[in-house]
C-alpha cells in the first residue's frame, strides 16, 4: 500500500528546499512505495534561488518575495495546505521543514512554531513535541518529551502543572504504544530543579507538582519513575533503563538531545490526527548553497514519518 506524504519545504531562503530535495531522492530510492507531495514558493519564486532549482514537481502556496514577511508567509500558507491535505485524506502525514520564526511572526502568526500552528489548524485538545532519535553518538536511543515547550525560562514554573505532567505522559504512553510497538513504555520524568530539589532543599516544585502526577499516572499503569536529577536521567536513558523522558521545560531537553543527536533527531507531534514530523535543525542560512547542508535529519524524518503513516505503524521495525 502506498504512504502519501505531503513535505514543507520550510523557509524558501533556508537550506530547507535543499535538504528535503536530497532527502526525498534518498527515499524515493529506498521506498518506492511512498508517494512525496511538495508544497512551497515554487519554482515560479525567482528570488529564491535554492527553491528554484529543486528537483521535483512543488505545489506554489504563496508568493516569495524576498521580504521576511513572504518568507513567513510561505512557511505558514505551506503547513495549512499540508494539514488540509492531511484532514481531507489525501495524504496519511506530513513531514515539514524547517522555518525561521522571526519570518513566521512578521507574516502575522501568533504561534511561536510548528507544534502550536499544528494544534490549532487541527482542533488538537492537546499536543505533545517528542524529540527522537533512534540511533545517537552514545549508540543508543534518545527520546525527549518537552512538557512545556517554547516559553521564557521565567514562566515555566507556573505553566508545570500536575495536570500538565499526567496529560504530556499519558500522550507519550499512547504514542510510543502506537508509533513504537512498545507494549509498556518505560518512562522517566526528570525534574525540574537542581538535584530534582534534594527532598526540598531547591524547590517545592518536585513534592508538590511533580510527585502527585507520578502517582496518578501509576494508578492509571503508565509505567513512570521519578522525578528523576536532569545530571542523571540522559544517561540512564541512553542506557537502556527508560524509552522515553519527560522533561519540565525547552532547553533542559534539547541541550542533552542535541548534544547527542544533533543532525540525526527528529521533531514528531503527538496528539495530532495524522503523523507528523520535522528534522531536528534551523534554517541555517549560512549553509545555504555551500554543499555542506547534511539532509541526514531530514531523511530520518522522512522515513519516520513513513513508518508512522503505515498501515502497521510502529509494530513494523525501526
């Protein structure tokens, strides 16, 4: 049965275009099953020399050009197709690239990126942003669930609810079922201060928000264990011990994930009505047309997202 996907190629002055055009031949050899919708400035976008030499057929959305504006404006007008198409079932999932978000605010998007656009274009009571990486620099798999995702440092003790942590882990649990084929995810909730607090000597947050949605999740036999130190939990997970971490906030995810990953990860949406995933790098502007924008990301997104999309989903193998 053939996957249908509908690929973003991202901001057109970004080595998107570039990346997904490699990583779709890769593909294309590799599946030839899997059919690529691409969705962008197109061609007809001169300004954008990059988009105007990729090498498959892409569906114009918007008009690029060459004000920071448009190149938002593609970015946005490129994933509202997708999920349209997606909706309307004309494609089982979309891979999207990446977009700059200083470009995305001057085209009028008050969401700050993908994942929040993703959730209000689907109606998506909740949402959950999973870094994954199945292969690392260390050997062994990476998973990150970032329960709150692009906010100020400043805000995310009040946004880290008890109900936060149970919904984000209950997703994670459904989507490592479905995605992954695992029976009973093993998870770890990392906690938010220095030491996970040190039984109260650097917060209060891990007695009162973090244990009580350990112990609901529990009682409802998601297999979670925590809250766990930040200096310790990354490596016990890349040591086989959990599939998955939960983490409080942003970077105390990404700087481990990156570290480890970096160019091989991939950005995947929980909660949505149809897969979706996203290499796991910027725009990169200063690799634009040079040779050396690495589309390895890209291709595990695809094929990510491919497998998702499948009629067997995740109890086909990685």
């Amino acid at each position: 049965m053939t996957v249908r996907l509908a690929v973003t190629l991202g901001d057109p002055r970004g080595i998107g275009p570039e990346v997904v055009g490699l990583a779709a031949a890769r593909l294309l050899e590799e599946s030839p099953d899997v059919a690529l919708r691409f969705l962008g400035a197109g061609p007809a976008s001169s300004t954008s020399r990059v988009e105007s030499a990729f090498p498959f057929d892409v569906e114009e959305v918007a008009r690029f050009d060459g004000t920071l504006a448009s190149a938002g404006r593609v970015c946005g007008a490129a994933v509202e197709r997708a999920v349209e198409l997606a909706l309307r079932g004309e494609v089982d999932g979309i891979v999207t690239g990446p977009i700059h978000k200083p470009a995305f605010r001057a085209a009028g998007y008050a969401e700050p990126g993908h994942t929040e656009l993703l959730q209000r274009l689907t109606g998506a009571s909740q949402v959950g942003m999973l870094m994954a990486a199945e292969e690392t620099r260390l050997g062994g798999p990476l998973r990150v669930l970032l329960a709150t995702t692009h906010l100020p440092l400043r805000k995310v003790p009040e946004r880290v609810t008890t109900e936060l942590i149970v919904t984000q882990s209950q997703l994670l649990d459904r989507g490592l079922r479905d995605g992954w084929g695992l029976d009973r995810p093993r998870l770890a909730l990392c906690g938010l201060n220095p030491h996970a607090s040190d039984q109260g000597l650097f917060g209060s947050e891990e007695a009162e928000v973090l244990t009580p949605a350990v112990a609901i999740l529990r009682s409802e036999t998601v297999e979670i264990h925590g809250p766990i130190p930040a200096d310790t939990v990354f490596g016990r997970a890349l040591g086989g011990e959990f599939d998955a971490v939960v983490v409080p906030y942003h970077d105390v995810g990404m700087a481990p994930f990156k570290t480890v990953a970096f160019g091989g990860g991939v950005n995947v949406t929980l909660g949505l009505p149809f897969p979706r995933t996203s290499p796991d790098h910027g725009t990169a502007f200063d690799l634009v047309g040079t040779g050396r924008a690495d589309p390895t990301s890209t291709l595990h997104a695809l094929r990510l997202a491919t497998r998702l999309a499948s009629p067997t989903g995740g109890r086909d193998s990685l």
